[in-house]
C-alpha cells in the first residue's frame, strides 16, 4: 500500500518544546514524556521550518518522522511556532545532582515523613500507565492554583519538604527519581500553604533530563551545583507556564 504524502503545512503543539543546546535540538514533548535529538544538521531546518509553517526545510523523510512522534501536527494553512529555547546553563558538565533513591536521606521527623509519603502516593497514582508526565503537569497545575494566594516558601521551608519526600521515597517500594521527588515536594507544600516552583530541563554531554523545585524567587532547593547545568524548559508556578 501505497504511503501518503506528507502534508505542505503544520505546527509544533503546544506540549513540545524545543531547546538548542549548540550541538543537538532537543525536543521535548510533554504529553507523552518522550524526548528525541535533533542533530546539527537538522537543527536548522526545524528553525526555518517554525519561522513559516512551510515544512519544505525538512524534507519529506523528517516531516514524516516528526508527524509520526506527535512532535508536529498537519494543518491547513502555514502556522509558524515558537523558535527553540537557547541554552541558558551557567555552569558546564557535571551530573552530581541527588541520586533520588540512592543515597540515604538525611533524618527526618516522622509526622513529615508520613505526610509526604501521601503526596508521594498521589504522585505515584497519577504516573501509573501512559502519559504518565501529562498528568503530573494537570496535577502540578492544580496544585499551583490551589497555592497561588498562599505564602512563597521560603528556601528553607522548601528544602524541608524536598528532605521529607526523599526519606518517605527512601522506604517506598515504588520508582521514585527526581520527577517524583520534585512534584510530591510541590504537592506539599501546597498542601502547607506554601508556594514554590517545579522545574523541568535539559543539560548537555550527555543530553540528560532532570526535574527539581526551586523557590519562587528561583533559588534552586536541596540541589547540588549541577543542577545549574540545566536549562529550564517547564516551570510551573510562575507566568512561564506550561504546554496545554
């Protein structure tokens, strides 16, 4: 059976992101949770391709792969999408961020290790199955409108949520990395009457991805230095918010 030809136009849905870190495109889509690298060389054709809605740049092998990831979607007429994100890391290399689940967590007071064992339930209930990353973001979004007119937590305040989630994900049977960790954080502190910010990135060599909290005045919490090699794609909490 014949294949169909790629369509003359498309855009980039709103859940995908795309972050040019020099020497590979990084798309992101957050409805599915997937990841996928564009080299060099395609890298600028997905920018003249965004500027105009026109999918000529790619040629017909790209647009078909793209179309088939969900990271474009056809439409009637040219609909030009945002151009990537450059990389804004501020400091290079490095992967020492908190190894969630591997290193023993500090002590904790058992009152705050249950009550963060409940958010990291409620985290673990909606990753269950596909599209596991889209409902922690609905989920996150909730929360942050929940907290909106609470008090910004201070930096200690958050690092103490973060502290309790990794001793309750300490003895948790279920995964718990740093997506986990850093959205039963923001759970709660919501559930505190304390607001902060979710982060998700992207670092370079190798392109890796990490989730982390940072105060509303964006001091990174509870994080090592590393963590500065990362470019925030989606952070929720704040006006840069956050694909549909």
């Amino acid at each position: 059976m014949p294949m169909s030809d790629p369509p003359a136009h498309a855009t980039c849905p709103p859940s995908v992101r795309a972050v040019d870190l020099g020497h590979v495109l990084v798309l992101i889509n957050y409805r599915s949770g997937r990841a996928q690298c564009l080299l060099p060389a395609a890298a600028p054709r997905w920018c003249a391709a965004a500027r105009t809605g026109d999918l000529t740049p790619l040629g017909d092998t790209l647009t078909s792969r793209l179309l088939d990831l969900g990271l474009i979607v056809p439409t009637e007429h040219p609909q030009p999408w945002p151009v990537p994100i450059p990389a804004t890391a501020r400091v290079g290399g490095g992967g020492d961020e908190h190894r969630a689940g591997i290193v023993r967590p500090a002590h904790v007071p058992l009152r705050s290790v249950v009550r963060a064992g409940a958010a990291l339930a409620r985290v673990f209930m909606v990753t269950r199955g596909t599209q596991g990353m889209q409902r922690i973001i609905s989920l996150l979004n909730y929360a942050n409108a929940y907290a909106r007119c609470n008090r910004p937590a201070t930096e200690a305040e958050a690092t103490a949520a973060v502290q309790a989630v990794r001793r309750a994900g300490w003895y948790s049977p279920g995964r718990t990395a740093c997506l986990e960790e850093s959205a039963a954080a923001l759970l709660l502190l919501a559930a505190q009457g304390r607001r902060a910010q979710w982060c998700h990135g992207v670092a370079p060599d190798p392109v890796r991805l990490h989730a982390w909290v940072q105060t509303v005045d964006g001091a990174t919490v509870a994080e090592p230095g590393s963590t500065g090699a990362y470019t925030p794609v989606l952070t929720i909490g704040d006006r840069h918010q956050h694909p549909d």
